[in-house]
C-alpha cells in the first residue's frame, strides 16, 4: 500500500512539473507575441535611426514581457505549492524577476530613452558621452540610496506570540489541568535580518507603490469613464456645411498652436543665449535662468495637451465626413469595454473594502474571501488555467489603469507632469519607453497587492513568505505596509478622482460634434463662433 502511495504521489509530482513548465512556456511566447503586436500597433511610422532598430524595439518587447511574468508569478507560486511541491525554487525566481526589473529600470530603458531623446538634437554634439553622464548619475544616485539604507532597514521584526508555560504543571502527571498549562501568553517581536535581494525587493515596491496608488486609483475612476465616453462621443456621419465650419475653427486652432511653437523656440534660444549656450550655470542668474525653464517646461506641457486635443478632433472630423462616422462594432465594443471595466473597478473596489480594510479596521479575519473564493475555485475543480486567465484580467487592468491614471494627470495637471499617451499609429518611441518604465516600476507594487489582497489564494507560497512574513515587517516599511496605507490611497484617490470626472467627464478643449462645443472650440483659439449649418463659410 505504501508503494502504491508513493507511486501515485511520484506521477502526480511528475504531472505538476510538466503542467508548470508548458504554463510558464505558453506565458512567455503569448507575452512576446503580444507585446511585438502591441508595439507594431502603437509605434509611429516614421521612426527612424535608433528609434527603428531592432535593440529598440527588442527592449520594449522584452521590458513588457517581463511586466507580464513578474504580475503573473503568484499564480506561478501557488500551482508550485500545492497540492504537492513543484520543481520550480520560487524563492529564487521571484528574487531574480526582481533584479531583472530593477536593471531595466535603472540602466535599460533610461539609456534607451536618454539616447532617443538627444539623437535629433544637433545642440549636443558627444551623445554617447551625454548619454552615459545620465545615466551613470542615475545609477550613482539609486545604487547609493539603496546601499546606504540596506545596514539600517533590513532588519524585520516579526510579531509573534510567547506562552509562558509552569514546569511544573506540564512536568508532573498528578493534576493535570491541560487548560491551564501554557494559558498565560503575550505579544512580542522576534528580530530578523533580511538579505539584500529581500529589501532589494522591499524597496522597488515602495517607490513603485507612490505611482500604483495615484496614477491606478485615478485610472480605476478614469478608465471605464473614459471608453464609455468614448462611446457616446464616436464620431458621426455629417453634411458638407458642418465639416467646412468644424473644419476651418480647426484649421485656425492649429495655426495659433503653430504660432505657439514658435514662441517656445524664441524663447529657449533667447534662455540658452542667457546661458551662454551651456545647459546649466551656477549662481543667482543661473537659478533665475533655472525658473524660467521650468515656466517653459510647464507652458510646453499645456501646449503639448492642446495638441493631442487638437489632433484628435481632426482624426474625429476626417473620420466623420469620410467614413461616414465611426464603425458600429467599434462604437460597441468601445461601450462593452466601458462596461466591463466598470465592473473591475467595483470589484477591485469592493474587495479591498470587505477583505482588507474592514479586517483591519474590526482587527479580526474577513468575513468572506471575495475575489479568493472565484481563484480557489477554478483550482479546486481543476481549471486552473481558467484560474489564472481571470487573475491576469485583473492584474493586467491595474497596470492598464497605471498608464490610463497618469495621462489623465498629466491632461489635468500639465503644470506637474509631461504626458505621454498612447495611440495607435501615432506615439512617439519616448512616449512608449515612459510608459514600458511605469508599467515596471508599477508591476513590483502590483505583486505585493496582490499578494495582500489574495492572502487566502496565495496561502503556502513563498510570496507569502517573502512580503507577508519578511517585507511587510522591515523597519520604515513596516508603517505603511502593516497600516495598508498605500492601498487606502488608491481608494482615497479613487474617490477623489471618480468626483472630479464626474463633474468634469472630459479633458480641457476636448469637443463632440455639437453646436456647443463649436463655440467652445471657437471661444479657444480666440475666433468668432460659427455660423449655423447650411451658411456659408
């Protein structure tokens, strides 16, 4: 009978280890698939030099994939946990999913981004040389906040709990109470140090966390409010009178935008002439010299919105008088989007609600798993892969939600921060490169989130192990990891963020096919309002 036992375990260890390398094979090659697609999709033609090459364009492929990997790594972990240990040394591949992550962060894409942005520039003329001075201080900077705070905060106190038991109740057969034996405990810490690859760890999710719970709890509020819009606002068929009205506000808003342009030239060159054709200078003029290219950053920063704005309504017009209106399957499957991520973000919403911060707030254990119960599910009825398709849907919306949160900040807030969307056909390299180092530096917070808010999922794993029982308890972390702080933020920006997009749902200058709008878009670039449809133009 043990035989027989052992046989059985051995040929379902040996099914285990087949099944986890087919999954995390099927990950990879649908990953770059996808990715390469994604990539071909969204660059803009006319890319040339660095920006066409193949380097390039591998980078982003594989910076993206391994985006995909890390995010779907806890699935990874629980198939190899249970219900027998697989072949795979998770402990190992999550530390170096971790420090693959961190060399794209820090060297990879920044050196990519860095080179694209001064390969047109004729103003720098040793680009190599401009280039590696970048990015050997951001790596100075990063590898030395890292060391320098690694002997101070890799130190995790553990909770633990300490019975005190009486030697002599436990020792001696003669009136053996087991009730009261070891009755007396009390809550303590036990010190741990964590190795470099653990903080290492520890600190790409905190500094990843600072943009996963702004930019995601806006993109949570923004995303399905958007596509649904979208929907609403699809372009529709009109006459010749209205597209020759539309058309010529258009085509003065671009002739102001270009006037703009000009003046930011005028008014870098008379900075640089300030400068005396040096980047930077030292002292009272240089910082005054400091401000003003901040002014222009932020003045630029609008104009770059105004833009994206601007080219939209056209593609909006062209596609109105000649294609007669957008498509319908497209007008629906832009509102069956909205729909569904309406229902992700309620549910995202509802369980860090019920899961996470009512069982801190009540200090007992959830009342109901939730989103747990739909994972454990699937594996118990031995769909997993279906399993793991519905936890990448709603890992892959967060990080859709990362980069949705922040254009929709930037579009706001020009002032603070430089916008990047994507569109197809139509995005620039370095807009895609800045998106690629979000989506990294957002996918180690993700991990741990989802770890935090699949507690019951991913029990018995080694990411359990890892940020349950080593990260969340690190000296400085441990206040905001223990107190959920972060993910009270997404909520908080969540809130905020649904309030302010329903009372303002669409971007500053943004325009439908209206009358109204007509004579808001006319009001913007300083023109009369247009005639009524029909007169003459």
């Amino acid at each position: 009978v043990v035989v027989a036992v052992d046989e059985v375990a051995a040929e379902t260890a040996h099914a285990m280890d087949v099944f986890l390398l087919v999954l995390v094979l099927a990950v990879v090659v649908f990953a770059l698939v996808l990715n390469t697609r994604l990539l071909h999709y969204y660059q803009q033609p006319e890319d040339s030099g660095f920006a066409s090459g193949v380097l390039i364009k591998a980078i982003i492929v594989v910076a993206l994939t391994l985006a995909w990997l890390v995010s779907l790594l806890l699935p990874i972990d629980v198939r190899n946990s249970r219900p027998t240990k697989g072949f795979l040394d998770m402990q190992t591949l999550w530390a170096a999913a971790f420090v693959t992550i961190a060399v794209f962060l820090v060297i990879v894409v920044p050196a990519s981004m860095f080179y694209h942005e001064v390969e047109g520039d004729d103003l720098v003329k040793k680009k190599r040389r401009h280039v590696l001075c970048y990015l050997f201080g951001t790596m100075f900077i990063t590898m030395s906040l890292v060391a320098i705070s690694f002997p101070f905060l890799s130190k995790a106190s553990l909770p633990v709990t300490v019975y005190e038991c009486e030697e002599s109740s436990w020792q001696s057969a003669d009136g053996f109470d087991g009730s009261k034996i070891c009755s007396d405990s009390h809550q303590a810490h036990v010190e741990l140090q964590v190795g470099f690859q653990i903080y290492l760890m520890a600190a790409m999710c905190f500094v990843g966390w600072f943009f996963f719970s702004i930019f995601g709890g806006i993109g949570l509020s923004a995303a399905p409010l958007d596509m649904i819009l979208a929907f609403v606002d699809r372009p529709r068929c009109i006459d010749e009178g209205k597209y020759k009205i539309r058309r010529k506000i258009v085509g003065t808003a671009a002739n102001i935008l270009l006037s703009r342009a000009e003046e930011f030239q005028t008014r870098e060159a008379e900075l640089m002439e300030q400068r005396g054709g040096k980047p930077r200078r030292f002292g009272l003029s240089g910082w005054k010299a400091g401000r003003k290219q901040r002014q222009i950053r932020t003045d630029y920063n609008r104009f770059k919105c105004d833009v994206i704005l601007l080219e939209e309504e056209f593609d909006r017009l062209q596609m109105s008088k000649f294609n007669k209106g957008e498509s319908l399957v497209v007008s629906i499957a832009k509102l069956l989007l909205g729909i569904l991520f309406a229902i992700l973000s309620v549910a995202w919403v509802l369980h860090i609600i019920i899961y996470v911060l009512v069982p801190q707030i009540e200090g007992g254990k959830p009342s109901t798993v939730f989103l747990n119960g739909l994972f454990t599910s699937f594996e118990s009825s031995g769909l997993y892969p279906v399993g793991v398709a519905f936890y990448a849907v709603f890992n892959f919306y967060l990080l859709y939600c990362v980069v949705k949160g922040c254009m929709k900040f930037g579009m706001r807030i020009a002032f603070f921060i430089s916008i990047h969307p994507m569109r197809a056909k139509a995005t620039p390299l370095n807009s895609i490169l800045f998106n690629v180092e979000m989506v990294l530096i957002s996918s180690a917070a993700l991990v741990q989130f989802s770890q935090t808010c699949f507690k019951d999922y991913a029990r018995l794993t080694d990411a359990d192990v890892i940020f349950s029982a080593q990260i969340k308890y690190l000296h400085f972390y441990s206040f905001f990891f223990e107190n959920n702080v972060f993910i009270i933020t997404i909520l908080t920006f969540f809130v905020l963020a649904l309030i302010y997009f329903i009372a303002r749902p669409r971007d500053r200058a943004s325009v439908q096919f209206s009358s109204k709008t007509d004579k808001h878009l006319a009001k913007l670039v300083g023109v009369a309002s247009p005639a009524p449809p029909g007169t003459s133009a």
